[in-house]
C-alpha cells in the first residue's frame, strides 16, 4: 500500500516537471534549478548619476552558439515579444542615457531555455547650479551675481531661485530662469545686484531639465565688506543735494520733518551723529537721523551742512562716512 502511494507520488513530480519543462515560455524546475542562464549584464549598475551616460550590454556569463541577447527601455514588453527588445549580438557598446530610464536585459535559447528578465534603474540628476562669482564679502561695488549651467549648450534648463535665503522648491519668492540653445551662458543671464540698495543677498537655487532628477541645493551668501567700503548712506539725502525754501515762510520750515538719512548696515552696536563737526550726544543705536525742526539737528538756516556719522561693530572697530547738503533761501 505504501509503495502504491509512493509510486503515484513520484509518477505526479514527473508529470509536473515534464509540463513546465515543456511549456514553451517557461523554463523547466528542474533544469532551472540545474543550470540557470544568466542576462545580459549592462558595464554600469542602477543608481544615481549626475551626467549623461554611456552603457555597454554583454552577456552576464559564457557566451554560445545559439544564444539570443536582449535589451529593452519599455518596461512593459513582455519576454514573448521579441519585437519590443533591441536583439544585440555577443556585446552591444554606445547606448546612451540621457535622461532617467529603467533597463531590462534577458538572454534566450530555446523555450525551455531562458533567462529572467533583470531590470536596473537609472536615475539623471541635475547638478547644481553654478555662479559667476563667488560667495563672499565685496569691497567693489555694485557686483553683479548671475547664475548658469553649461552642462547642456544645446537645450534648455531650468533655474529657480531665490534672493532671500528661503527654499527654491517652496517659496513664494522663487523666481525662474529659462535657457535656451541659442543663448551662451552666463553672458545673457539675468543678474542679481549687490550694492548700497541690496547689501546682503542670499541666493538659493536649484536646476531642472526635463527627464532628470533636480539637483540639490546651491546656497550661497553675498554682503558688502564695510570695513573696506565704509559707510554707506541711502539715498534719502545724498551727497551735493540741495534742499530749497525759495518761497517758503520761515514758519513752514518747521514742517520739514519727513527726510530721513540712514547708514547701511544697520543693527551695529552704535552710532556717533554730528553736523558740521558739532555732534549730536553720545553714541547710541539709532543707525538713522531726522533732518527737520523736531530732529536733533534743528531747523537748520541757511548754508552749507555736512552731516558725518561713525559706527561701531561688536568688536570695536570703526567705519565713517560723511554727507553734504546745502540750504539756500
């Protein structure tokens, strides 16, 4: 009795391994268990590059009269479909990426002889953004800060940034650049501009192409080195204005309260106002001054003014400027 079953038993492993071995797209247990037949291999594996790339598919193990090699990006071709796969002899070269895409690569024989299909992911990814002058302290304004790639002189990209140290990717700020093939990098990009009006610039950016992953952020600072530059004034009241009361009652000149001077930076620990080498008190932290009958000046009569102001940073040291202005009847 037992010897009966265990006859069924063997006679049900043979039948079984005979079916799939004989299936036609579907290689025997037995024999895949044996002797598996490897895929095609690719010389570069899945992963993350940040530049166009060139591959060469061989086969993944010794090469036979017989044996059919293929490659395909479409990820749905199915193996039956020898017309969706790029059939390739011993070793193909020179296939190139250009943008992200999946491979699959699968060696056949016969119908009970094949491979699985093998698949590698490859990821393109932007490399960042680059500047036309580097991150720092400037002493020579104004600079003007451009940003570029040169990675793909005959298509386009995308730059997003932004001025303001917030995120490129969230930010409502963010602005776009676009360049095309028939600009040359950085000669026709727009410009960021450090001067008196802009004296810190926070730049934030990412680039995009189409088919490739963004790239990371570049973060990069700009600010003017005062202690080479010194003060610098807005230009609320700037160097060789002339202020005019011409037709104006001396009781009017007392309205004059709206004009304002200020020193850039501001936030500096103090600042010594004077006029005409008479100054205004002590230090203190006003980094701006009001010229007017309620100021510290007064109402001023008429002549020829210069207004200098010394600031003085945490660790001690000094930066001056001075500004002259007249008043004529």
């Amino acid at each position: 009795m037992k010897q009966g079953r265990f006859c069924i038993f063997s006679l049900l492993l043979i039948f079984l391994a005979l079916a799939f071995s004989s299936c036609p797209w579907q290689r025997g247990i037995l024999d895949y268990i044996a002797n598996p037949l490897p895929a095609p291999l690719p010389s570069m594996g899945s992963g993350t590059y940040n530049r166009e790339i060139k591959l060469w598919i061989g086969s993944g193990g010794p090469y036979r009269e017989g044996m059919r090699l293929f490659y395909t990006f479409d990820m749905d071709a199915p193996s039956q479909d020898f017309s969706r796969w790029v059939e390739i002899g011993q070793w193909q070269g020179d296939i190139q990426l250009s943008r992200s895409t999946q491979l699959k690569t699968f060696a056949y024989v016969s119908p009970t002889e094949f491979s699985v299909e093998e698949k590698y992911d490859y990821v393109l990814k932007c490399p960042q953004p680059r500047l036309s002058i580097a991150p720092g302290a400037y002493a020579t304004l104004p600079q003007h800060i451009s940003l570029y790639s040169n990675e793909w002189p005959s298509d386009a990209y995308h730059i997003y940034y932004t001025s303001d140290g917030s995120d490129p990717f969230t930010s409502p700020s963010t602005q776009e650049w676009i360049f095309f093939d028939d600009e040359i990098p950085p000669l026709n990009t727009p410009a960021l501009v450090l001067d008196a009006d802009h004296p810190n610039i926070h730049v934030r950016a990412y680039l995009q192409r189409e088919g490739w992953a963004a790239s990371d952020i570049l973060d990069a600072q700009y600010s003017i080195d005062y202690r080479q530059v010194g003060m610098v004034f807005i230009a609320d009241l700037p160097d060789g204005t002339t202020i005019s009361f011409q037709g104006l009652s001396p009781a009017l000149r007392y309205n004059l309260d709206s004009m304002l001077v200020s020193a850039q930076p501001a936030g500096l620990p103090a600042y010594e106002w004077s006029l005409n080498g008479a100054s205004f008190g002590p230090a203190s932290s006003a980094s701006s001054i009001q010229v007017g009958a309620s100021g510290p000046m007064g109402l001023l009569d008429v002549g020829n003014y210069t207004l200098s102001c010394i600031a003085y940073d945490s660790q001690g040291f000094a930066y001056s400027e001075s500004c002259s202005f007249s008043v004529i009847p």
